[in-house]
C-alpha cells in the first residue's frame, strides 16, 4: 500500500429504491463520492447490496445505473482495483462486472492481509445465530434450476415480482436504525464467536444498515459495520494504521461506539 493511499469499504448502496433521496439522486451521490475518493484510493470494495435487486440474464441487464456503471468502469480502468461482494439484494449477480467492468465479485467473506492488518470482509447475511428462515431462502435462491426457472420469465414481470418482494421484505425491518445492544446484534456474537479460532484486526460487513465501530471482547478485534446509503451516506476508510467510518454529505451522522 502506497504511503498517502488510503483503502475505501461502502455497501447498501440499494439502488433502485428511493429513501431519503430518489435513487437517481442518491446515485448522483455516490457517483460525486467516487470522484471524491479516486485520487488517493488504492482500492475500493463495495460490500454488498449496490443493488435493491439485479438480475443478470444472459443477454440483458437491468435498467439505469449507467452513471454509476460508468464511474465503476472509469476507476477500474485507471488501475484501481474494486471489489464487488454479492448482497442478499443482488445475488443473481454473475459475470458482467468481471467481464465488462473487470471488478472481482465474490459471494463469500474473504480475509486479507493489508498493510500488516488483517481485515475478514463480508456482507454479513446469513451469519451468526438466527435468521434460519432467510438461510433457507437464501439456498433457494442460489439453486441454478430457481435462478434457470426464474430467468424463463419475461423481464418486465420477473423483475416487477422481485421489487414487490423485495419491498415487503424492507417493511418488516423497520428497527434497523437501532442498535440493540451487544448481546442481541448476531453480527457481534458472529465475530466474537470467530476470533476465539481467527485472529482478525477487522471484520467488515454491510448488511445491518447501521454505522458500528465495535471493540470485540479481545479488546482488539472490531467489528465494523458500514452502514447504508438510503439515509447515513457511510463508509469505512483504512488510512493504512487505522479503520474510521466517515459520512459523505450528512454532517450529522454518528456511529455507535462501545469505546
């Protein structure tokens, strides 16, 4: 890692859905953060649910994100390695960001050494205690027969079923912006569970939609979890000594610290 490099970690980015801001403008958002970003960033991995819902048929794409796709090709094309993590939201992602953008994309955590620190990087569904009915869901949805079944279907009605389901599912997460203490997050236990056999300075997720910098019960290990884009606008950066979560445009965003 270059001395001034610094290594950027965003995710639930959901494009696709509108929150705070429509998705056009949230993806103008993120797009100004990339510009931002790309003179000091040595790599960028983006950790999961870019997407509310992408579904890779073998001759089409889904509609808009061009902007996005564009400043993505941009990067990786000036020399800047991404790293795409595939989310419970774009799961049917397959080969058109490594064929067409060459970003890596990965569908399980992975660990890597940087800069002497070791970082476990992830999304973070489907791991730790609980959530069995999603676990299940989520093998449905990696079936190849499922994803073949589901790709027979014309796009406008396949994709319009996905953004239904995919709603309904966001109605019944409505306590995401709270933490629930340390005993209750699963992704906390999930760490503290895999640092008694792996020694990590960094475990990295999405998923939870909730900035947390958490001190694990080493008392070195964290958990660091970065966020979403629908409302915090939040990031991981590691400036090759350190992890910190910073917010882009939202001057009043916190993170929740246990130190």
């Amino acid at each position: 890692m270059e001395p001034g490099k610094k290594i950027y970690f965003a995710s639930d980015f959901h494009l696709g859905n509108d929150a705070k801001y429509t998705s056009r403008e949230r993806e103008a958002q993120i797009v100004r953060w990339l510009d931002q970003i790309k003179e000091d960033a040595a790599e960028i991995y983006l950790v999961g649910d870019v997407f509310e819902f992408w579904f890779e048929y073998s001759t089409v794409v889904p509609k808009g994100y061009v902007r996005l796709l564009g400043k993505l090709a941009e990067l990786s094309d000036s020399g800047i390695p991404i790293h795409f993590f595939i989310g419970n939201h774009d799961m049917w992602m397959f080969k058109y960001f490594e064929e067409e953008l060459n970003i890596k994309t990965y569908r399980a955590p992975i660990q890597k050494t940087i800069a002497g620190k070791k970082f476990f990087i992830g999304h973070g569904d489907g791991l730790g205690p609980g959530d069995t009915g999603y676990k299940i869901l989520k093998k449905i949805f990696s079936n190849k027969l499922c994803q073949w079944l589901f790709e027979r279907l014309h796009p406008n009605f396949g994709i319009g079923i996905a953004r239904f389901w995919s709603g309904k599912s966001r109605d019944g997460h409505k306590v995401e912006s709270q933490f629930l203490g340390e005993e209750y997050e699963w992704l906390i236990t999930y760490c503290n569970r895999k640092i008694e056999t792996l020694d990590v300075d960094y475990f990295v997720f999405g998923h939870r939609h909730l900035p947390i910098d958490w001190t694990l019960k080493n008392n070195t290990s964290r958990y660091i979890n970065l966020g979403e884009w629908m409302n915090y606008n939040s990031y991981g950066v590691f400036d090759g000594e350190d992890v910190e979560v910073l917010f882009f445009d939202n001057p009043d965003g916190e993170v929740v610290f246990n130190t």
